[in-house]
C-alpha cells in the first residue's frame, strides 16, 4: 500500500501545474513522507526554508512517534497547527491549531479528528492537500510568518466553521495562558503562552479570514454582539483563560481561505506579518514558496541512472533546509523566553530550534557551503543565546535551554567557522564565548577539569561526557592557535587528550570510572541503560561510544596494544550480534550494523575512521553499504529520528562522496560516493562537481582520484580547496584498490601528527 501510495504522490505532484514544470523539476524529486514512518518524526506539512511557520497535519495523538504531529500509521486529523519539530526526539509546539468543520458544535470539547484516506493526500515542497472522509478539502502553503489555507466545503454546506484551538496539545505541552482578541469581523489575534520541553514558549497571531465571520462560538458557547464588543474572547472569567478555542461561522459558502501570521514578540507584529501575504492568491503563494524550495534544491544539482537514489538524496536535502527556525520579527526583533525585549543587529534575523548533539557533526559544516546568505545570523544567534544567558546553548528551543544531551556542542560550530574565515563573525567574542563554556560549573565539568575525565559516581553518562568534552576543547585549541592565544593551546590540547582516562587496552573499550581512577564493574559492551542518570553511555552502549575521538583517531589506534588493534575493532563493531543488553535500553540506537547503529549519531563517524588509519577501502565498502541499507524512498525511510537535518546532512555528503568526519576545520574525508556526478554551488560563486565515473551498485571501491585533471593521493579535500570550484573525478571499480590511501601522507588530519 505504502509504495503504490508514494508514487501516486509523485504522478499528482508531476501532473500540476505544467506551466512551470521546468522550474519544479527539482522539487517533484522530494517525497516529504520519508521519515513519517518508523522513528523518522518528520512532518509532511507546507513550510518554506528554514522559516517560523511549517504548517502540518496533526493526527491527533501522543506518544513518541508523534513528536511531529503526525505519524504514517494514523489514519486521522485533529487539525493544522503552525509549529512542528522535525525529526526529534521530545515533542512540543504544534501551537495555533485550525480545523475545519461542517458545521459549529455546542460544546467546549471536542473531537475534532476525522478520518481520511492516503489515497487523497498530498505533499510537495510549500504545499500540503488533503480531502477528508467529511468530503472538507484542505490546502496549506506558507511563507516564513504566515500559514495559507484553503478549505473547500462540500456542496450546500450551511454553516461551514473554522475552529481555531488555543488547547491542541500533546506529548510535554501544555497551555499556560491564552487569548483571543476580535479585531473586527475578518480578523482575530491572540497569543499562547505554554510550557513544555522548553519551559516557556510566548506565541503569538493574527489570523485573518477571506470571508466575514458570520457568528463566534467561545468554548462551544455563541458569543452575543455585547460580548464582541468588548474585543476580548475569554472563557467568562475575569483575565485570560488557560485554553480557550473558538469558532468561526461563516454563511452558506463553497470555499473559506485563512491566513495566521506568527510572531514571538507580540499581536501588533503578528498583525504586520499579515502582511507577507498582501492578496487573497493562494495559487501565487504556493508557486512562491514552491520556488524557494527550487532555489533551495538547486545548491546541489545530481546526476544518477537510480531515480530512487536522486529522491532520497533531495529529500534529505530538503530536511537539512527545515532547522534551525526563524524566531524573530522581519525587523530582527524577538522576545526571548525571559520576556525581554531584544534586536539583533545588521538587519540579521534570530534563530532558534538548535539540536547541537546531533547537527555539530554534518549539517552545521554543510551549511558553510550551503547558506552563504543565512549562515552567519544562524552563528550569531548562537552568540545572542550566549549573551542573554552567560552560555552557549546546548539544545535551544523557543530561546529556553533545554539542556537536553550532552556536549558543549556549540564550540565545533562556531570554531568549524572561524577557522574557515566565516564572514560576520567576531572571532574574539565568539571565542570567549567558547571558553565559558568549558569551564562552566554544571554538566560535571567541574569534575571533568578537576579528574580528567568524569567519573561515573559524580553523575551518569560519564564516558560519552568525557569523550565529547574533549572533542569541544580539541576544538577550541584549534581556534586558539589561529588567534594566537598561545597558553590556551597548551591548556585545551592537554584537555582533549582526556579520551585517553576511559580507555581499557585490555578490552579496546572506552569505560567507565570512579573518582578513584578505577573501571566500573561489572562490563558488559553490550549493555544499554536509557535513563541518563544511570548510564555510562547516553543513548548506546561501549560499542557506538568507544570511537567516539574524530580529532584524534591515530591518537586512539596508539592505545591499542596490538598493531592493527583499531582496525580489528572496527572489523569487528559491524560484524558483532545486533543486539543489545539491560532493561531499560535505549530505544535511540537503531539502524544496527552488527553494533554500528546509524539510527543515532554517535555512529556517523565512524565508517571514516578506516581513512586515517590507511585502510579507505573499508570505508568506501561500509559506507556504501549503510547508503544502501539505511535510507529508503519509503516513509520508515530513516534508520532512526532525523535529527533536525543530522541525519539527512550525513546522507547528502556521503552520497555525493564526502564527509566531515572530524567537523571542525573543513576536512572532508572520502567514502564512496552513490551519485554518478554532483554539482556544488559554493559560497565563492564557483561551482565544485563530484565525479564518479564506471559507478555501479557493485562499483563501490575507488581505484583512483584526479582533481582539475591530475592525479590526486589525499584521502580528503579541503573546504578551501573546495572554493576554488574544479572537478574531484574517482575511477569507481568491484574490486578494491588496498594501495589508494595506504600512505601516512594521505591520510586526514590527526591530533596525533
């Protein structure tokens, strides 16, 4: 069912609008289901480039695999809400709910779910359509503020109703305080406050409607002339009620459009944002929001003879597009979670919606060669969190620290773009933001300075703490060296030597220790403990953890007491049983491998690591296998949670043959690349192509390399060398060439050298 229904989608998505077909080439091969189904908790809904607004169906339910609002498996709507998270783990948002009705109901509760088939849904970049089993056909487009719908009504529908739910909540949200403001007889605003995984979140709209609202109902209950001309929609009480919903009741009519625009800041600027959309043109605004879209694709234009293999790479370049979130005003103005007012400055725009753990490693270097006009906003927005709350977020949602996952993970961000000379960045007080982060007095780096390492009777997650504490100050010492801070290169290069406290040469495993330097006991590598506080692994167990030192892999194989003891062990992590031990195990590690789990990012290095090492023939055979295995044009397409654009950004490099395996620095080192050829837009306006000539599915080995015509050893490419534009060609061959990487002056940078 699931694949007749995926390409019905793209014959309807194909089919419209052929008067523009040349320009949506690009954006017909997105199919915006991948990930809907499985763990992939990502939203088919209208939405443009990393904007306020995705516009999406909510299915009505709670529970993990509704974190987006909507999963594959329901087969309902509850209605269409304005804020959706795409691919985490946590829910939230899903604020400013909409649904149509046939008809008002008289009561302050209700189901507002109503079925519909697969068959009569679809989902393209900027557009999302629906015809419900009630025979209420939905449209919704959007621009960055502002969500369109279009709802048509059946034939001779009476009192065709809009409701509009300040109460639609699921999963950890929940109202705090609303409003709702009759302008006048086409316009309301109002605001939601809540509180959920972000601890308040201050939304607020204006909604407009293209018809006059004939008749209000408040919670159920008609609201009379005297009431409306009071202007405030509350639940009869004095003040604003926690939840309130309202419908809006129209005269007999065949077709209702809506537009709610969004602001964080207050009601008169959601009013201006109105003003986006400045017609009643649903058509022109979906070709706009479809073309940024086409835009947006066309930064990397690919060639294959596997149409699959095309849809699942600009879909996954699609979903690196959707996070982080604008969440200020046009003007630059936001109001933070605090309730402080603030701008930013140079006419840049604040973000927010920043899952560090996971985009740190592929996504944030993707974008300094995708968004040279949005990247440095997105790296000043890190900054402005910086500065309002003394730290750099860790996971930012709603400008609230979440404090989810662990890391300082902003540091490899900011320090991957100084290093590179990133325009609009102050390289100083980006630095110092840095440094406050690693010696910050939570997160058990107090202990991780005082030891060492942290140590698993301070607080869980010892291990993967420690390990990634020393990537971030690799990190910073690198960014030392370039501002020639000389005594913090000695202090932070000592630092991310720290790995090294963990490490067991008698098992090649990272474990876990008390303050007294001695390994927790028992061991067992395949053990998995969820819950954070008890862990000594956040999400895994020693097998996904043990490599995580992307800075200093050579560093890592000198611990080894045998020769070639890094190499056998990661021979052996993708040969191991796929399974794990412990009651409570994590259900983030998925997508195994033998216990290579690509379902969750502690895995995405590692495949690379065989590069460093003089082994590139085994990173080119496993990464072409987990291309093959793990993504799918399929919604359960997606080895685990998306990740905000993680898991998609490890995808578009590795299929085009690249990836920042140590994500700082800009080293991409080579895997095997799935795509017959691969155009880059660069920053510099040059344009770098990706070659694979004799590729085949079997042609997964790189016998040899040219870069601008010439051979070509190195088993990476530079960012720098990127800017220049040329042409990177392999030689793809079934059998592997052992000599391609062999030598140490080929290898990729290691701490070690």
């Amino acid at each position: 069912m699931l694949k007749k229904y995926i390409i019905g989608a793209g014959l309807l998505a194909t089919a419209w609008s052929m008067h523009s077909a040349q320009a949506q080439q690009l954006t017909n091969q997105v199919n915006l289901l991948i990930g809907t189904g499985g763990h992939g908790h990502t939203y088919p809904g209208a939405t443009v480039p990393f904007s306020m607004v995705q516009l999406s169906p909510d299915n009505g339910k709670g529970g993990w695999d509704w974190v987006s609002g909507y999963h594959i498996s329901s087969d309902s709507i509850a209605g269409f809400s304005h804020m959706h998270l795409s691919g985490t783990g946590i829910g939230d948002w899903l604020d400013i709910a909409v649904m149509p009705m046939t008809a008002p109901v008289h009561q302050q509760l209700v189901d507002t779910r109503v079925k519909f088939s697969r068959t009569n849904e679809q989902a393209t970049p900027g557009y999302y359509r629906v015809k419900l089993d009630n025979n209420i056909t939905a449209e919704l487009t959007s621009t960055e503020r502002v969500g369109f719908h279009q709802y048509t009504f059946p034939a001779g529908t009476k009192k065709p109703t809009i409701r509009l739910d300040l109460d639609h909540t699921y999963n950890w949200d929940k109202p705090l305080e609303t409003e709702i403001v009759v302008v006048n007889d086409s316009t309301l605003v109002g605001k939601r406050y809540s509180q959920g995984w972000a601890n308040r979140q201050q939304v607020y709209f204006a909604l407009r409607t293209s018809a006059p609202v004939k008749e209000y109902l408040l919670n159920g209950a008609v609201v009379t002339d005297a009431q409306k001309q009071t202007s405030i929609i509350n639940d009869g009480k004095k003040g604003k009620a926690k939840a309130v919903n309202a419908q809006l009741v129209f005269a007999e009519n065949s077709a209702v459009q809506v537009k709610v625009a969004l602001s964080m800041t207050s009601e008169a600027k959601a009013l201006a944002a109105l003003n986006e959309i400045p017609n009643w043109n649903f058509t022109a605004v979906r070709n706009q929001a479809q073309q940024k879209w086409e835009s947006e694709l066309g930064k990397i234009k690919v060639e294959s003879k596997d149409q699959n293999l095309k849809t699942i790479f600009y879909s996954a370049l699609y979903h690196t597009a959707v996070a982080p979130t604008l969440y200020s005003d046009s003007d630059g103005e936001y109001k933070n979670y605090k309730g402080e007012l603030h701008k930013m400055p140079n006419g840049e725009q604040r973000y927010t919606f920043f899952s560090l753990w996971d985009t740190f490693r592929a996504l944030k270097p993707l974008f300094t060669i995708t968004q040279p006009e949005r990247y440095t906003a997105i790296l000043n927005s890190l900054l402005a969190f910086h500065d309002e709350n003394g730290l750099l977020p860790v996971w930012d949602l709603s400008t609230f620290e979440t404090n989810t996952m662990t890391g300082y993970h902003a540091i490899p961000v900011l320090a991957d773009a100084i290093l590179k000379d990133w325009p609009g960045i102050d390289q100083e007080r980006a630095y110092q933001a840095m440094r406050n982060s690693a010696f910050q007095d939570i997160r058990e780096v107090p202990a991780y300075i005082e030891y060492g390492y942290v140590p698993q009777d301070v607080n869980g997650g010892s291990v993967t703490k420690t390990l990634e504490y020393a990537f971030d100050d690799y990190c910073i010492a690198r960014v030392a060296q370039k501002l020639g801070k000389q005594d913090d290169v000695v202090l932070f290069t000592k630092r991310a030597k720290n790995y090294i406290h963990h490490f067991d040469p008698q098992t090649g495993f990272m474990r876990a220790k008390y303050k007294n330097g001695k390994f927790v006991e028992p061991f067992d590598p395949f053990y998995s403990e969820h819950d954070f506080d008890k862990s000594q692994y956040i999400e895994g167990n020693a097998w996904q953890h043990s490599f995580f030192v992307p800075h200093d892999v050579r560093g890592l194989a000198k611990l080894f007491p045998a020769k070639n003891g890094l190499s056998a062990m990661l021979d052996t992590l993708f040969t191991a049983p796929s399974h794990m031990t412990g009651e409570n195990q994590s259900p983030d590690a998925s997508g195994f491998i033998g216990q290579y789990a690509h379902g969750n990012e502690p895995s995405h290095h590692i495949a690379y690591m065989y590069a460093y090492i003089g082994e590139a023939w085994k990173t080119q055979e496993k990464i072409r296998h987990i291309v093959d295995s793990m993504y799918h044009n399929l919604p359960d397409g997606y080895a685990g949670n998306e990740d905000a654009g993680q898991m998609s950004a490890w995808a578009v490099w590795s299929m085009m043959g690249l990836y920042p395996a140590s994500p700082v620095g800009g080293e991409y080192v080579f895997g095997s690349p799935s795509l017959d050829r691969a155009s880059i837009s660069m920053p510099s306006g040059k344009t770098f192509t990706i070659v694979a000539n004799n590729n085949a599915k079997e042609n997964v080995y790189i016998k040899s390399a040219k870069l601008n015509g010439k051979s070509y050893t190195k088993m990476y490419i530079t960012h720098e060398d990127m800017l220049k534009g040329g042409e990177l060609v392999f030689e793809m061959s079934d059998k592997p060439n052992k000599k391609f990487g062999k030598k140490k002056g080929s290898w990729p940078t290691s701490m070690e050298n």
